[in-house]
C-alpha cells in the first residue's frame, strides 16, 4: 500500500508543482485560521490521512495546487469505492446510548428548515426506473420498514447517536425498477439542498429511506417527511426533505461536493 501511494503521488505531481505547493504552503500557514469551514476540511482531512500526510502541503487559490488536490480527491474516492463492500457495516449502538437532544445540522439556521405539506407531498421517481410514480406518505410508511441505533458524524469533528426508521432503499429501488447497474442515484430536496451516491452505497443494507426518528414521525428538523440514513457516511452525504430520487449515469455532484468537499464522503 505504501509503495502504491507513492506511485500515485508521483503521478499526480511533477517535481515544479511540488516544489511550487511547499512554498506556497509556508504562505498559507498564517491565513489557514481564517479560511472557510470547507477548505479547513480539505487541508486537514482528504481522507487516507490527509493531503499533509501525502505531500506536506496546504490549500490555497493557486490554480495548481486546487487541480493538485481535487486530482487527490478524485483518487480518494476511487480507493473509498474499492474498500466498501456490502458485508462492511457501520457499528450498531443500544437505544440507552442515543443522544439527546440529537443535535440539529444544515447549512441554514434550524427555524429556516423546510416546511412541507405532507399532505401534498408527493417523492417524485426519475432516470433510469421501470416504474415512476408519485409515492404519497401514506403510501410510504405502509411499506415494510427496519430501525437502526448508529452514529452521525459529522465533518466539522462531533458525533451523535439517533435511531432511525424507514425503508431499506435496495428494497425501494428494486420495487420501482431502478436499473441496479446504474452508476448513480442522485436526491433533490426541498431545502434546496443536492447530492449524489454510487449504486454499490445505495443498495447497501444498512442505507435507508428514514421515515421515523425514535419511533416518531421524522421531525421538520431532521428531515420531514424522508432522509436518507447512510451510517457509512458522513453527515452531509445524508440528504434531508427529499423530492426527487434519480436513477442515473451522469455524475451530478452534491452542494458541498461542488465546493470542494469529497464526493464518496465515507464515514
């Protein structure tokens, strides 16, 4: 493994782009205390260790370092791809250890969630699926559903324990027909938020369509009327107000993937 990272880095950089991203490192060094949340997530974290692990240097707004790092990213997925497996699952907790209150998180302040109508509300199908109806709420929590005790964690260095209720999402996407050799599914909210997931994630067995949060209908806060509850994910790759669930090939990026932070998003 060792020997394979360094092959890797050695075609990711040339010996000028090293040498430029180290002095343009030392530059950094001062100003890293006011950087923005998501590029302290880059600069202390790509996954495998961190780019200060890989190659000793920082983030700026070179142009050269930004093509350095995302090219990092780009390999970071493709290895998170490689280890994740079906049989490889999240650590299940007891109820006495959940954590309340759970915390509430998003990109807006908590009375600026969502409000909607779950009487209008209606989880819209598109891509590649055999069968795109609208599906009602009522419709949904009829459908056989699982709980599940695990841990959010969260980007920003915290973690907490929730319990979980909904629909196994490999079972929903099999009911609808979804072509299960698609590259993608992709989630559209109604908080304006966006992301996408590999398929091999979404049929995995522990991923689900939440439904309830401790036995109760899902909150406005976490997510009303449905989320997806990925434990081996990091919270932002767990959307929240779901719209639309596309089946698809086109890689369609996420709201904080497109500003920098890691598409496969392992927990």
């Amino acid at each position: 493994m060792k020997n394979l990272v360094k092959k890797t880095i050695s075609q990711i950089f040339s010996r000028s782009d090293s040498e430029a991203i180290l002095q343009e490192a030392k530059k950094q060094i001062i100003r890293e205390l006011d950087a923005p949340p998501r590029r302290l997530f880059l600069q202390r974290g790509l996954t495998l260790g961190g780019v200060a692990m890989l190659t000793g240097c920082d983030i700026s707004d070179n142009a050269s370092v930004e093509n350095a790092l995302g090219k990092i990213s780009g390999f970071n997925d493709r290895v998170q791809g490689w280890l994740f497996g079906s049989t490889r699952l999240a650590p299940v907790y007891a109820e006495s250890m959940i954590t309340r209150p759970f915390p509430f998180n998003a990109f807006y302040a908590e009375d600026d969630a969502p409000e909607v109508d779950g009487n209008a509300y209606r989880l819209k199908i598109a891509g590649l699926a055999l069968d795109k109806r609208e599906w009602s709420l009522p419709t949904l929590y009829k459908m056989a559903q699982v709980s599940q005790v695990t841990r959010h964690i969260c980007v920003e260095g915290w973690s907490a324990i929730g319990k979980w209720g909904g629909v196994p999402f490999g079972d929903f996407l099999r009911l609808i027909g979804a072509d299960l050799t698609a590259e993608y599914v992709s989630f559209k909210c109604a908080d304006q938020y966006y992301t996408s997931i590999d398929m091999a994630t979404a049929l995995h067995p522990q991923t689900l369509l939440a439904l309830t949060y401790d036995g109760q209908i899902l909150p406005r806060k976490y997510g009303f009327p449905m989320k997806l509850r990925m434990p081996t994910k990091l919270g932002y790759k767990n959307p929240k107000h779901i719209e639309v669930i596309e089946i698809t090939n086109k890689f369609t990026g996420g709201y904080w993937e497109d500003q920098g932070y890691n598409w496969f998003g392992g927990s």
